[in-house]
C-alpha cells in the first residue's frame, strides 16, 4: 500500500479543497486499482489493496453501530454513554481517513488531477508475515474481534495468530512493570506434568480499568467475560512448557486418565453436555481467546513458539478448520509445521484462539499448543484470559488478586 494509490480524477483525499470522496467512490476507485494491480501481475499490491478493502467494510459497518448507538445515548440523555462512543466514533473515522486520504494535508488534491498519494503503512512488524485478514473474516468458528483496531496484523491462518504492534506504549509499560513486586507467586500450572517456574501477580480489575477497556475494544467482548488480568516475570532460566490456555473439564482423560487412549482427552464433550462451573455451566463455554502483552524487550530467549500447528487434524483426517474436533490421543496426527517463535518487543501483543465460540461446539484446538520458552534476559508478561461467556472463580481459587499491586490504576 505504501507504493501508493490513484485516486480516481477529482477526488479530494479528504483534505479539503476537492470537496472531499465519499465511501462509494473510494470503494470503486480501490476496486479499480485492485483490477489494475491484477494486469500488471502485481499480486503483491492487489492482496494488499483487497485487505484494504476489507478493512474499510468492516469500519464502516462499526462506524455506523457507534454513529447509531451515540444517537440513541443521547435522546436517552446518558451523556457517559455517549461520550465513549463519541470517541470511539472520532477513532474510526481517523482509520478510514488513512485508508482514504494518507494524511494529504490540508490541500486535497487539484481537481481533475490524478496524483499519486503517499498512504502512509499501517503499523506492521516486518519480522512476520502481514497476511490478508480476508481469511478470518470470512470464517465462522472463533472469537470475532475488532480488526479495525490500529496495529493489528495477521501473522499466521489456522491457527489464526495475530500480533498487535504498539498495543502498549513504554510508558503504559511502566506502569504495570511498576505492580511486579511483593505480590508474585508461583505460577499456577493446569497438570503436574507442564513445566512452569515462573512467578506471577494477579491484578484486581478496579486497578487495570484502562487496560481492561482497551483489551475489550481489540476483542469486542465484555468485561465480565475477562478473567483477572495477570503480569507473570520469568528470570533467567526460566520457562512455561507446552500447554494449551483452554480449560479443560475436571472430569476429562487429561486429568483422570492421563497415558491411556482418549478419544476426548480434554473433554469438550463434557462441557458441551455439562459445562463448566467456573462458567455457570453453560455448554460450550470455555476460554476462547487470549491476550498477552510483552512489558519489555528480550534480546536472548524467551520466545512465545507455536509448536502444534498442523498435527491436530479434523474429522477422518481432514482439515480441522472445516470438521473440527475434539482431541484423540488414538487419531491420526498431521505433519507438523514449522514453529512459529514471537519474540518479546516492548508493548507489543499476541492473541489466539485457544478454541471455537459456542455456536461452534467450544472445541479445543490443539494446533495452539505454544510454550514459553527458556528465559535468557529477564521477561516479563501481562496475559489476559477471556471467556466466550460470563465467568466465575470458586473463593478457593489461586487466581484470586492478593491485594493491591501498586498505587496508581491503568
């Protein structure tokens, strides 16, 4: 995209001056330079323009939910209400700006003039893959997330993994840095069979509102579906073993009948007929979709490895994106891919989908599969956990807040 669009004869860029381009004629002119890109052989530009595409449909399908939604807060006169989406509105407007006049400034383009724009490139990682989000948009089994939101960049499909570059800026790293402390405790693992020696403090939610909020605006879930947000540190030495981040039944073969053949090791059946307590039972309710934030940068080890990719398969065999599930210690594994390893960059996020929604049967996916590995440089971590529906922990819990982390909120 930075190589630049042509605007059609007229268009103003949104600058002031041309008059300014409407959605209709933005839409036909990027559809036409798409087309163009495809005669040239220029694929590369053509599946950008066509992400571009994509993008501006969902940002105006948003922005008129938050146009709407600000209309109805005010004639109800809850002010609060509408000043949240006041801004949320302004946010949107900003992205299609970019999508529709790359910052030309404040003199638009001379009419009748066909120039070429500087668009200026969304914020991408050039050490992963940018891929098309096309893919995720058109599917149906996970968490629907907001990918509008700036940053955001698709580095693997199926497994769907994304990276949200700048998700936290240095000085909101800080911050939280600032909560590790006389609170931190041995991480909790999910079997004794996981490796884990880091340590971890967990964050009550009236001290991460900020946080919290802006996790729900990247995930577009609400915040009684957040489990308590946690900042693990790994010291040198230090790792996380491979593990899955979805939950698995008490009553599933991992915990009561591990080493032996399984046909539903994790016991995503189970939960589809009884649910889970910690998720007021309802069927098929699991975490669906996770979040971590790196605090600061590593230069040696430490790495986020997608490992599993490509060895859980579908229903006989086949694709498990298009049959999914659940997991057969006795089923036939695909070829492993190679590893996906994530490097820790300051303020830069990481999110997946440790299985599909509900309406999808809640499966576990074990492509997933990640680990932690070996810390070198010290790391430190915020993982936010997040539920496909509202969410419970029992007073016995270990991932209960321990009290206050520091003084000042996020």
């Amino acid at each position: 995209i930075a190589r630049g669009f042509q605007y059609a004869d007229g268009a103003s860029g949104g600058g002031g001056g041309g008059g300014g381009e409407s959605d209709s004629d933005l839409k036909t002119s990027l559809m036409a330079q798409e087309q163009a890109a495809v005669e040239d052989d220029d694929f590369e530009l053509a599946a950008q323009i066509k992400d571009s595409l994509d993008r501006l449909e969902v940002l105006e399908a948003e922005l008129k939910e938050k146009e709407d939604g600000k209309k109805a807060a005010v004639k109800k006169r809850d002010y609060d209400t509408a000043g949240k989406l006041s801004k949320e509105v302004k946010r949107l407007k900003e992205e299609i700006e970019i999508i529709a006049c790359g910052g030309s400034g404040g003199g638009g383009m001379g009419q009748g003039a066909a120039e070429e724009l500087s668009v200026p490139a969304p914020m991408i990682n050039p050490s992963y893959p940018n891929l098309p989000i096309s893919s995720y948009l058109n599917d149906t089994l996970f968490c629907k997330i907001n990918t509008a939101y700036p940053g955001l960049q698709l580095v693997h499909e199926k497994p769907y993994i994304f990276i949200i570059n700048n998700f936290l800026n240095q000085a909101e790293c800080n911050k939280l840095l600032a909560k590790v402390g006389a609170n931190m405790a041995p991480s909790v693992r999910s079997t004794n069979t996981i490796v884990r020696t880091s340590t971890t403090a967990i964050a009550d939610n009236s001290e991460l509102p900020a946080f919290r909020d802006r996790v729900g605006q990247l995930t577009n879930q609400r915040q009684d579906q957040l489990q308590y947000t946690k900042i693990t540190r790994y010291e040198k030495g230090q790792m996380f073993g491979e593990h899955l981040d979805a939950s698995a039944h008490n009553d599933s073969d991992v915990f009561n009948n591990r080493g032996k053949p399984s046909q539903d090791y994790y016991g995503d059946r189970i939960i589809a007929e009884k649910g889970m307590w910690t998720t007021y039972n309802k069927p098929c309710v699991n975490r669906f979709c996770t979040l971590f934030v790196y605090l600061n940068t590593c230069e040696r080890g430490g790495a986020t490895s997608f490992t599993w990719m490509g060895k859980h398969l579908g229903e006989s065999g086949g694709d498990w994106y298009q049959n999914p599930v659940s997991y057969s210690t006795t089923a036939k594994k695909g070829s492993a891919e190679p590893k996906l390893a994530v490097r820790p960059e300051m303020g830069m996020a990481v999110m997946h989908f440790p299985c599909t929604a509900p309406h999808a049967g809640g499966y576990v996916d074990f492509n997933t599969t990640h680990q932690g590995e070996e810390a070198i440089d010290e790391k430190y971590i915020v993982q936010q956990f997040i539920y496909s529906d509202r969410y419970q922990l029992s007073s016995t819990s270990k991932d209960h807040p321990k009290g206050r982390l520091s003084a000042e909120n996020f």
